[in-house]
C-alpha cells in the first residue's frame, strides 16, 4: 500500500476508484465499503484509493479537542492494509481544510489529483465544509465531471445500523461484546508497560501497569475484563482491571493493569497490545486482602472459562 507524505505533488494518470472517510472504528459497514472498493477497481482495471484524516475532525472543529478514538492513525493504517487497498492519502485536516466546500474537495482533489472514476460513499456519508456535500449533489457533480457514484448499503446487526457512535456508546457502558461484534474482531489498544504499587505482587497476583501509547484512545468503561495480550508477535491471556483501586487508593488517577496468566518475565518499557474479549464485573471495593483475593481468584476462573470456549 502506498502512503503519499504530500498530496499537492500527487496526480493520477490512472482512473481511481475512492472512498473518503473518518472510518474512526473501522467496523463491519467499513469493511463492506472497503470490499466495494476493491471490487470495482478489479473490475475496471482502475487504481483504488482510500482517503482519510487526521487528526479527527471532530477535535478540530469542536470544542471538546480530545475527542476520544476508537482507532488510532496507525491502527486504522494496518486495517486499511489488509484490506488491500492500493493507496492511503491521509489529509491533515486542519480548520483551514475544513472551509473547504465540497465542491472544491470533488474538483481540485478527488478529480483534479487521484482522477476520479468511481466514487465509493456510505449511505450516510456527507462532507465538505459545513457538510453540505451529500449524495444528490455528489450525483450532481458526477455529471459534471464524468464520473459514477456507489452507494453502499448499512449492514445491521439485531435491526441496528452498524456506526461509531453506537460503538463509543457500547465502550463507554461496557458492553464489550457488542463492539466487538459491531467491528468484528477485538477492541485492543497499545500501551506501555510502567511500573506500578506491585500490590498485585504481594497478593500473589504479579500484574503489568499500562501506560496507552495514545492518550486520545478510548479505553472501555472501568471494571475487571478477560484480555487477550500481544507482545513481539507471542500471544498471552489474562485479567485486566480499569479503574482507581478503591480497595487501597482515595484518588483520580486510573490505573489499568492486566493479570497474564502464566507468565513471569520483567516486561518493564516494553509495548503491549491488549484486546478485550469479554467483561467479567464492575470494579468494587474490598475490606480486606482476603476478600480481595478470593475475587481474584473467582474473575481468574470466569476468565479462562471464557477464554477456553475461544480457543477450543
């Protein structure tokens, strides 16, 4: 896949088949967008060309700038990659880009540089400044510049139109098996493992502190999950807590830290990848170590069960 570092020196001699988009969650309605896409320009020997941007919009045109990702620059990289798309333009959007009509975006950008063949959008797709581009205009514009337009249907799951929206909301209250669902792998993040009280040490239950790579990635409602962890290409299962302690700590700064299981190495600094495969309980106080230690020992257990019907 090819990722141009400027597009004012890029021009296409080839037709291209495009699709433009946020793509934040890249989730299962995505992934048929990116199939289309794919389709087409095999079918009409024209080249294929997801574009994207960054940082969010939203955290540019908002005044909540940390707008919270569900998928990171880099992550959002890899899963455009596999999905074999040719080339990946990522536009710095910026509140200059963002006065940018929709018309202008079509003509100097998508028609002027990447010679727009077809262009690929959801069935709710809108853009250019204020959003005023959608789909009777773009038809409009297709006239205009001889080129075709491809609506791609939602995709439904349980009667409800697949979207970010429905993903961040699911995060947020923890219903983790439906986000994956709604994205059809893992929800994962990256992090830093840092060093932490060792509590979980002295409770017999050794667990990595992690510091996320991105501080703008949404991390799933606080409460104890079973994880899948991945480091330098070796795969691990365990217990990861999100939350402030509460049995030992009167404070606001959140800790996730993450139970391997089976595994006694210094991982210190290293990065760590963790993906949540199903939520075990809300985070609670407890008013001794043995309490708090039989309910480890319980969340273990539910853990490896569900883990155990995973991978057999």
């Amino acid at each position: 896949m090819i990722i141009p570092s400027n597009i004012d020196f890029v021009y296409s001699k080839t037709k291209s088949v495009i699709t433009v988009g946020t793509f934040d969650g890249f989730h299962s309605g995505h992934k048929k967008l990116f199939h289309r896409v794919k389709e087409l320009a095999e079918r009409e020997k024209f080249s294929s060309i997801a574009i994207t941007f960054n940082p969010h919009p939203r955290s540019v045109l908002s005044n909540d700038n940390k707008v919270k990702l569900l998928t990171t620059i880099s992550e959002k990289t890899d899963l455009i990659k596999n999905c074999d798309i040719e080339n990946l333009v990522i536009i710095n959007f910026t509140k200059e880009f963002a006065k940018t009509s929709y018309e202008k975006f079509v003509e100097e950008i998508l028609v002027g540089k990447f010679n727009l063949g077809i262009f690929v959008i959801g069935h709710d797709h809108k853009f250019g400044k204020d959003r005023e581009g959608d789909e009777i205009k773009l038809k409009e514009l297709a006239q205009k510049y001889n080129f075709d337009v491809e609506i791609v249907e939602p995709i439904l799951i349980d009667n409800e139109i697949i979207s970010s929206t429905k993903i961040r909301e699911c995060l947020r209250s923890g219903d983790i098996k439906k986000a994956n669902n709604f994205i059809s792998r893992e929800y994962a993040f990256s992090g830093k493992v840092v060093h932490g009280a060792t509590r979980g040490r002295l409770l017999g239950f050794p667990t990595a502190n992690i510091l996320p790579m991105d501080e703008n990635k949404l991390i799933p409602q606080n409460g104890v999950y079973a994880v899948r962890c991945s480091m330098d290409s070796e795969e691990y299962f365990g217990v990861m807590n999100i939350g402030f302690r509460p049995t030992f700590e009167i404070g606001n700064n959140l800790v996730i830290e993450v139970h391997i299981f089976n595994f006694n190495q210094e991982i210190y600094d290293r990065e760590i990848t963790v993906s949540f495969i199903d939520r075990l309980r809300d985070e609670k106080k407890f008013f001794s170590k043995e309490e708090l230690i039989y309910q480890i020992e319980r969340d273990k257990k539910k853990a490896i069960q569900i883990i155990g019907k995973l991978i057999n």
